[in-house]
C-alpha cells in the first residue's frame, strides 16, 4: 500500500517536473494526496482516514491532511514543526531524526534570538521534509475549479490560475520523506524508457538503410569496417574490438566506448547500417546481462 503510494506520487510528480503546463491538474492532485496520504499515515498512523456513514473509512483529501499537519506542529511537536520565518511552511522529521536534537522551542521568536546571539557559523541544515503547507494550498485553489469545472462560475475573477512552477517545487520536497524518497528511481525509469523508444527509432531507420544500400553494399561496407575502426592500442588499452551489429549482423559495430558496468557492451556506431546505439541502451544491456549471468551462476 506505501509502495503503491509512493509510486503513484512519483509517476505524477516526474510528469509535472517535465510539463506543468498541459492538463496537469488531475495530475497534480493525484501526486499530492497520495504523497500526504503515506506521510501522515507514517507519522501518525490511522490519522490519514476518517469515518463515514456504516462504519465506512475515507481517505482524508489534500486540504484536510494539509490542515492536520499544521495542526500537528502544536500537538507533535517533535514530529512536525514549523519553519521560522516562513508563513505556512512545515518541516517534518528525516528518518534520521532522532540523532538529532529536535527540541523545540515553544517560542519561535526565543529559538530566533538565539540563533541570531550564535550566528558566528551558519545554522546547520534543517533536517527533515519540507510541507509548504501556504503553497500546496494554493495549489490545490489552481486544480480543483478546473477539475470540477467550476471556473465559470467565478467569471468576476478573470483568468482562471495556472499551476506554477513553485506549486511543483513544493510537491517535489515532499520526496523527502523516508515513506516516499521515489522520485529519482522513477526518473531513472522514464530516462530509460524514453532511451529504449530511441533505440527503436535507431533500429528501424537501421533496417530501412540497409535495404536501400543492398546486399552488395552491405559487404563492401563489412570488409572495410576493420580498417576503419581502432580498436585496442597501447595508448587505449581498453579500447573495444569491433562487435556484431544486431541490426546487420556484420561484425561491423564499431563501439567508442562500453558500459558502466565494463561488461564490453559497446556504445557507438554500425558501420554497414549506421545502427547507434546509446551510452544508456548500452548501460541497460549490461546490466541485463548480468541479471542473467546470475540466474545462471545459481
Ligand atoms: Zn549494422
Ligand atoms: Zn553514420
């Protein structure tokens, strides 16, 4: 259930990090529910639900478990505080929290004069999730007239509001809590995705040029590529031999360098069909490989 949370915030998020601009409303309220969802069951199991009628349970919406956790900075004060010198914004506890001294001062403008007194050396980072309690609110404002179609209803205030940019930045922050921290393995995803449809385009524009070149070609081209590609020399010991292609199929691959793994999946270019393959396809390969190498060893 955290996980598939998790997930679901991230997918969001990653996309609104990329384009806030188109249709990005559902998008953005799916992401932050899900995020407050798993943060406050985390901190304050249970809180994140509320009855209904029959003894039914509800997930609470953004607004109410944005509204909990600013109420939560009085009652916990050891979980969640608020940030000094910023209206609306919360800060709540790293995983790491109880290393540090988390004493909380009951009088804000006490714990300032103090770091003031001491400002010889900067305050140490804050540890902990940034909740932008003022900003996700507002957020929330820009999505929900446009996810109910209300905006016409309200044709006295102009424009109807865009997501902005520091909206996303506070969805993003909330990646820091230890029931989230989803965000680069989904990124890390979405880049590898996007690299195999690139490789895909690269294969099939492989294929059609080797029609066109012809049989003929082609093994003129292969006969050549050996003297054309440098392979290992003393000054670049490492350097890769040419490689089958898997588009051709001629030894013809002619690798600049190999993956991240040294398993001598090369990245570079075909010879004969022009076939490129990506530092990412390679690095991808690579590990596929050694997936299988395990499976094999056991
Ligand atoms: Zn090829
Ligand atoms: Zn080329």
């Amino acid at each position: 259930m955290a996980n598939r949370r998790a997930r679901t915030y991230a997918v969001c998020a990653v996309k609104l990090d990329e384009d806030h601009t188109d249709a990005a409303e559902g998008t953005f309220d799916a992401a932050l529910t899900n995020a407050l969802v798993a943060i406050v069951a985390k901190e304050w199991d249970g809180e994140e639900k509320k009855g209904g009628r029959k003894g039914k349970t509800f997930t609470k919406p953004a607004s109410e478990l944005l509204e909990l956790i600013r109420q939560k900075a009085h009652e916990t004060p050891e979980v969640v505080k608020r940030v000094l010198d910023e209206p609306d914004v919360f800060l709540v506890r790293g995983s790491h929290a109880e290393e540090r001294d988390l004493a909380v001062e009951e009088h804000p403008a006490a714990e300032a004069s103090v770091a003031g007194t001491f400002s010889g050396s900067p305050a140490p980072k804050p540890y902990g999730t940034r909740v932008d309690v003022g900003t996700l609110l507002d957020a929330l404002k820009v999505t929900q007239p446009v996810r109910h179609a209300r905006e016409d209803k309200d044709e006295t205030e102009g424009e109807p509001r865009a997501l902005e940019r520091r909206h996303v930045e506070a969805l993003l922050a909330l990646d820091a809590h230890p029931s989230l921290v989803a965000l680069a393995m989904e990124q890390e995803n979405r880049y590898e995705n996007s690299a195999q449809q690139q490789d895909a385009r690269e294969r099939e524009q492989a294929s059609q040029t080797l029609q066109r070149i012809g049989e003929e070609e082609a093994d003129r081209r292969a006969a050549a590529a050996a003297d054309l590609h440098s392979g290992p020399t003393p000054d670049d010991p490492g350097a890769l031999e040419l490689q089958e292609c898997p588009v051709c199929w001629h030894e013809a691959f002619s690798p600049d360098g190999q993956d991240e793994l040294c398993m001598q999946v090369g990245h570079g270019e075909c010879l004969v069909c022009h076939y490129r393959r990506s530092p990412a396809i390679a690095n991808a390969l690579a590990r596929e490989r050694e997936w299988e190498r395990g499976w094999a060893r056991d």
